[in-house]
C-alpha cells in the first residue's frame, strides 16, 4: 500500500519528467531552402507546368513537385546516400530504383522517365557538393539498390557501356 509520501514523491517524479519532455526542444520546422516555378514530366509526356518547394527536415531535404492535379516529393538522404518517393496512397517512402541528371538541360528524372523536373537549383547545387566527380560531366546517373542505397553511379559514355554490360549479362 502506498503512503501519503510515496504518493507525492511519484506525483514529484511524474511531474517533473512531464515538465521535462514539454520543455525538449522539438524538432525545427522544416526550413524551406527555395521555391521554383519550372516544369516537370510523368512518364514521359509532355512537360507541364510545376512548382518545386526543397525543404531541409532534420536529416533529409525533401523536394515537393506540385502539378497541377498532383503531388510528387522526393526525398534525399545524404549519409548514406538514399533517394526515396513518397507514395500518398500508402502513405511511405518508397526507395528509388534510380535517377539521372542532364546537366546541359538541368533535368533530373527518377526511375527512368518516371518523373522528371527541369531543377537548376539542384544540379547546381550537386555540382557544388562534387565538383571533381561532375567537372565537364553532362550526364549521371545513380542505380539504388532494394535497400534505397546506391549500388553504382556512372557518367556520359560510361552508362552507355554500363547498359551494353548489363544487357550480356542478363
């Protein structure tokens, strides 16, 4: 049987640990890094009008394509390197397969032409992070493994012998 000041200790404890947890700094808003008026592809059409927003959230920097009937975000992780797309109907992040950049054209397109978004901020900005590996580079490409990692990253000729490889080899 608890006592009066058993009680009123654990009423101590139980306040104080409350009080803490409301006082932990929470995480900081996502900090929105730019937005970008542009224009953006699915599956190849024809290019239409869309806004990117890129947004850093803790570890990740999340780049929300609006179209005009839809929603597109990716997700990119840099340690390790992972890219993943949200997937509204189940509501999770599904790793990428792959993803190409043309920097003549300063396109990105995920999983083949799946969806593709003219993005100089980012290209830019992958140029900046890399700049040895992207130095008069026009096209790379990224292949994910099952596990959102990537598995190989080629450059211009380069992925044309990486599909021949991968073709005798299947």
């Amino acid at each position: 049987m608890l006592n009066r000041k058993t009680v009123f200790r654990h009423g101590l404890l139980l306040g104080g640990l409350a009080l803490g947890l409301l006082t932990v700094p929470s995480p900081g808003r996502a900090e929105v890094l730019y937005k970008l008026d542009t224009t953006c592809t699915i599956k190849g059409g024809a290019p239409m009008p869309c806004t990117v927003v890129a947004t850093n959230e803790g570890t990740a920097t999340l780049y929300k394509h609006t179209l005009a009937a839809s929603t597109e975000t990716i997700r990119v992780k840099d340690a390790p390197i992972r890219m993943d797309r949200w997937l509204t109907a189940t509501k999770e992040w599904q790793p990428l397969s792959q993803a190409g950049a043309r920097f003549s054209t300063n396109t990105v397109c995920f999983n083949g032409l799946d969806f593709c978004v003219v993005n100089p901020n980012y290209l830019n900005s992958v140029r900046e992070s890399n700049p040895t590996a992207t130095a008069e580079r026009d096209l790379v490409r990224v292949h994910f493994g099952a596990d959102g990692r990537v598995d190989i990253t080629c450059y211009d000729d380069g992925c044309a012998m990486f599909q021949k490889c991968a073709v005798i080899q299947k």
